[in-house]
C-alpha cells in the first residue's frame, strides 16, 4: 500500500513540476503573410545605407510600396501618392526599391521625394506574400499586416490612406 501511495505522489509531483515549468516557457511567435497575421520582421536599409528599418519596430503605422526603376507603373503609384503625402500626416511612407543597383534607381526616383528603402533580395516581398511590383503593405507598428495589394490603379491609394 506504501508503495501504491508514493507512487502516486510521485506522478502529481511530476505532472506539478511540469505543468510549472510549461508556465515558463514563452509561446512560439507564428507569422504569416494575411491581412491581420504578423508579419516575419525584416531590415531595410535606406539606400544610402546609413540607416535600418525594422518591419517588427516602427514608429508608427507604415506603408511600404514595393517598387523597381523600370515599372511604369510603379512610377505612376509613386506620382500619384507623393503628390498626396500629406494626406499620410499618421502614417511613414516608404518607397522599397527592389532594384539589383538600388542607388542608381533611387536616383531615377529622386523627383517623387518619398523616402526610399532599398531591399534588392525581395525579403520584404517573401515575408509578406507579395510576388511582383507594384505591390504595397501596410504594416502595424509591431508588423502585422494592415493591408495588401498587387498591381496599381488610378486613386488605390485612397484605400488605405485612412487605415490605422
């Protein structure tokens, strides 16, 4: 009987123990590419390479229009929304070139007077889901995805500039 008794004793110790220790333990953070899911964090370096943007610490809520020297439309998207920043006063808007030689396309760019991120290895693109330029996201202050969109039309812009 002595033994049935420590024997149980023995097993509530170590199921206390490890449940006690599963309290420590810090849920796994899982990151996704949806609207509404967290977003893997990135680096983006200005394109003089002076400074880094981090996707999981921003300062605010952000947009990020992925864009490349050669796309018409790209350039169209970042007329009409330079044109418009000051209707972004709550949002950092950033125009991530996607270019191989990003400094050369930033000096194509320079006339738009966005900010400018250079990510020439599409890693904001892969962890966000998003496969082709034009493409923008809006991410959250701790990076989780707002908002997402492929291509460009005339006033798109508009869908997310009240977005919080």
């Amino acid at each position: 009987m002595k033994k049935v008794v420590l024997l149980a004793v023995a097993f509530a110790m170590a199921i206390t123990c490890t449940v006690a220790f599963a309290a420590d333990e810090k849920p796994e953070v899982v990151y996704g590419t949806n609207v509404g899911d967290l977003s893997k964090p990135v680096d983006l370096k200005s394109i003089d390479g002076k400074s880094v943007i981090k996707t999981n610490a921003l300062p605010k809520t952000t947009v990020l229009m992925l864009v490349s020297s050669v796309c018409t439309a790209c350039t169209a998207e970042l007329r009409e929304v330079a044109a418009n920043l000051d209707q972004f006063k709550d949002k950092d808007v950033y125009a991530v070139v996607i270019d191989m030689d990003p400094s050369r396309a930033a000096e194509s760019m320079s006339s738009f007077k966005l900010q400018m991120l250079s990510d020439a290895d599409w890693n904001l693109g892969a962890v966000t889901g998003l496969t082709s330029a034009p493409s923008t996201v809006i991410l959250s202050k701790e990076g989780k995805i707002l908002f997402k969109t492929f291509g460009y039309s005339r006033g798109q812009f508009k869908e997310y500039m009240n977005l919080k």
